[in-house]
C-alpha cells in the first residue's frame, strides 16, 4: 500500500461552510484537505472555519429559533422527504465515507441503511412526540384548574460528531432536533467532513430552511472550541473521547451537554454457553471497521473449559477476513483513521506482548493498516485491556467463576455496552443486574445498536441516551400550563 500526496483532482468537489442556507468561504479563506486513511487519496478540499465563522453559524441558527420553529407536520415531511433521498444518493454517500474513513464500502452502505432507519424513525416518533396531562383537581388547591405540559425546544443546539460514524452519528443528532425544532450548528470530526457536507445539501433539498442546520468544518482545538462555549448555545451533544468531552462540560457547566463516550466493552462466555456462536459473533464485533467504534467487542472473558476451542475458533474467523482497500466489495477490515492511530495501537500491542501477552494472530502493520489481532495471558494493567484501544485487537482472559468474570468485566472506568453468552437464565439475570454498563446484551455480542433503542453509558461512557425519542426528550424543556376555568 502506497501513500499517494501528489497533487490530484479530489473525488469531491470542493465545499465551503454552510451558514443561513449559503455555501461560503471561511472569512480567513483557509482550506483543508481531507485524504484517504488508507492511501492518501485527495477526497476533498474543504473550508477550515474560524472563531468568527462560528459566530455566524450560531447567529443564524440563534435567528431561526427566536423566529420560531416550521409547524410539526412541515418538520415530519422534510424528514420523511431526506429519507427517500437518501435512498436514492446511497451509493453517493456510502462512496464517501468510504473514502474519507477508510470504512470498507460495504460497511459503509451498512451506514447509510442506518441513517434511513434513524431518519424514518425520528419522523414517526416525531408524530406523536407530546407533553402530558397534569391532573391538578387531584388536590384541594387545584380545584377548576385543568394542567397539561408542552415540550418546548431547548435553543440551539452544537452538535459535534465523530469521525467513526460520519453519517448515521451525524443524523442521530440532527434528525431529533429538525423533530423537535431545534436550530443546529454541526461541526463534523475533520478527518470526515465530506458525508456531513453533502447531508446539509440533501436537507436543503429536502426543504429544510435557511438556519436551521449550518455546518462548520475545522479542528476541534478551534471550532470545536468556538461552537462549545459560545454563550448563545444552549445545548450540546458530543461524541468522541472521554477526555474531550468531560473537558466540554466542565467549561460549559450552565448549558446542557450531553456526552456518548468511549468503552472498552466486554464480552462473557459463560460454561454452558454457545461458544461457537459467541467466537462467530466476537469475529463481527471485534473488527468491524478496524475495530473504531465505542462498542467495539475488546475484553472477552472465556470460561476455562472452552478457552481454547474458543481461541481456535475466533482465530479461523479472523484470519479468513480480507484486508484491503475500502472500496474493494469484498474486504473487511480496512485501514484506521491515521497514521497515528495506527501506531499508536501497534505499540499498545508490542507492550502487551513484552509484558508477557501471547499473540494468537495479527500484530503486524503496514502503513495505517493493523492487521486483525487476537491477545491473550493479558495483564489487567496491560493498556490493551484496561484503556479503550479503539483498533482490530480483541483479548481473550479465561476465568473460572462466572461472578468474577462479571467482577473482571466493571473493572472498568467505562461503562457503555457488555455482551454475555449463557444458557444460565440465573447467571443472565445476574450480569443484567450486576453488569455496570448502559446496555447488557444476552447472547449477543456487545457491538449490537439499533438506531431507536436507549443508547449511552455510564461513568466515563457518557451521561445521556441517544436514540430519536429520547435525543428528543433531551433537546427540548418540558413547560407547564394551567388553565383556571370560569366555572
């Protein structure tokens, strides 16, 4: 694999900010580049925003919610209108962030499924998104009073994304505040701005008015900053890493931020478990798009009397997947997001094995491509196993005690999704209770989501529940009215 920088027409054409429905330079005139991960292929050139570009964005956005929000029905149709064109631009837009995140294409188009299904359903959720009815005659002093609450939206919301899921964690955020009427400045990860860039274009296709999404590309030390503590900002919705994002909402303590964060999810395989099942489903959850997601399957804990069979098993799956160029059909595994990225993983994988780790497959690197990799006799100190790698590395620990594998699995800052395979309707309820982590997942692997189920962490994992009906709950305040009657 050849890292290609010469100069190149880009795969793209080159995009400006987004601000108050005009396409426009930053007021610097700066650019960026956006390259492949995998070969340095010229993607895009694309505006780098500043402090005072943000401040427009905000502006607009600020302008749109005190003129008022487009009544429901126009929010549901633009909405169920994005959907259907999305369905015609998939190619287009799977395309792209193959390209821009070295995703493999048809992970990608897996993608673009999900953000149809996320925009689909926001707009039903959207149809019956209400307040409640208060009885207030329940009580003495509310006698001739009828109460009811009204969901109101929060302001404007700064929606920040990461670069994994540069589409559907995109939408996530979005589709929910378009619902609930919320204007939206959104600054894209910059290493993968274009599906973003080319979803506000789809929106204003879609008849979404000027204001109400602006789109501002750039770094997260600059933008990023920009977006989070400008005092017209009412509420913010992160997804990135732990350290990013707490930082956020230490410096913003009066607005609301809202936080999906990283992990390093555990997977258990009990004694009377499929272990078959569970190695096939670990093959899927360990390495889908090179390992880069917050729910990545990382920490596997094998019962001793299938550690084994088990190992051999998930190290058949993981050497017959293809590593390759993203837009190959037929690959799997495809490079991470940097060069960085990737050698930073590869040196957390020398330090496990100097430490005394086995390497069972994998290991090698070739350019910001990791090869799948399996470790076991890991040391929980290891940064393998106790940090969130966020690459193509599983490790397998065997335990003996289903408890203490439940024990080893909350030894854990992070707190997001755990699978567990069990045919133990006793052990199943336990890790249900006892497992610390926003979702547990009964012989499922813990890279499970469907786009409408509650979904978040706890501890460092974040601090909210995304998913349309509860983003919706989240971006709006609830206000409550009483009418006294005249009789």
């Amino acid at each position: 694999m050849e890292m290609t920088q010469q100069a190149a027409k880009p795969e793209f054409a080159a995009s400006g900010l987004y601000i108050d429905g005009t396409w426009r330079a930053s007021v610097t005139g700066r650019t960026a580049e956006v390259r492949s991960p995998y070969d340095g292929t010229l993607v895009a050139v694309v505006a780098k925003a500043s402090a005072e570009d943000v401040s427009d964005a905000v502006g607009a956005a600020l302008a749109a919610h005190r003129a008022g929000a487009l009544p429901l029905h126009e929010r549901i149709a633009i909405l169920d209108r994005a959907a259907a064109l999305l369905r015609q631009r998939a190619d287009e837009f799977a395309r792209a962030i193959a390209l821009e995140s070295a995703k493999p294409i048809k992970t990608a188009a897996g993608e673009v499924a999900r953000a149809i299904d996320t925009m689909v359903f926001t707009a039903a959720e959207a149809r019956t998104h209400q307040g409640t009815t208060v009885p207030m005659e329940a009580v003495a002093s509310g006698a001739g009073k009828i109460g009811f609450t009204l969901r109101v939206p929060v302001g404007v919301v700064a929606a920040i994304a990461p670069f994994n899921f540069p589409l559907n964690l995109v939408v996530h955020k979005i589709a929910p505040a378009i619902a609930v009427g919320c204007a939206t400045v959104l600054k894209p990860a910059s290493q993968t701005p274009v599906a973003s860039l080319l979803l506000a274009q789809l929106l204003e296709d879609a008849g979404l008015p000027a204001g109400w999404l602006n789109v501002v590309t750039g770094s997260g030390d600059e933008v990023g900053t920009a977006l989070s503590t400008h005092p017209d900002v009412a509420y913010i919705t992160f997804t990135g890493s732990p350290t990013v994002g707490w930082g956020i909402a230490a410096a913003a303590a009066k607005k609301k931020v809202r936080l999906e964060l990283g992990s390093n999810a555990p997977l258990i395989i009990d004694e009377g478990a499929d272990w078959a099942a569970a190695a096939d489903a670990a093959a899927m959850g360990g390495y889908a798009q090179a390992g880069q997601s917050c729910v990545s399957t990382q920490r596997i804990f094998v019962h001793r009397s299938h550690v084994d069979d088990f190992t051999a098993r998930l190290r058949e799956r993981v050497e017959a997947l293809v590593v390759g160029h993203p837009l190959d059909a037929s690959v799997d595994v495809s490079a991470v997001i940097s060069l960085p990225e990737a050698e930073r993983i590869s040196s957390w994988i020398d330090e496990a094995v100097a430490g005394g780790a086995t390497m069972i497959v994998g290991g090698a690197r070739e350019g910001a491509v990791v090869r799948p990799t399996i470790l076991r006799d890991v040391e929980a100190a290891m940064k393998v196993q106790c940090q969130e790698v966020f690459g193509p590395v599983v490790t397998i620990v065997a335990f003996d005690d289903f408890a203490d594998a439940v024990a080893q699995a909350n030894a854990s800052p992070f707190g997001l999704n755990a699978g567990v395979f069990t045919d133990d309707i006793g052990n199943a309820l336990y890790a249900a209770r006892t497992l610390d982590f926003g979702s547990v997942y009964i012989n499922d692997s813990p890279t499970t989501r469907v786009d409408h189920q509650p979904y978040g962490g706890v501890k460092d994992s974040g601090n909210t529940r995304e998913g349309p009906r509860y983003a919706m709950e989240e971006m709006t305040e609830m206000r409550l009215v009483t009418l006294r009657t005249t009789r």
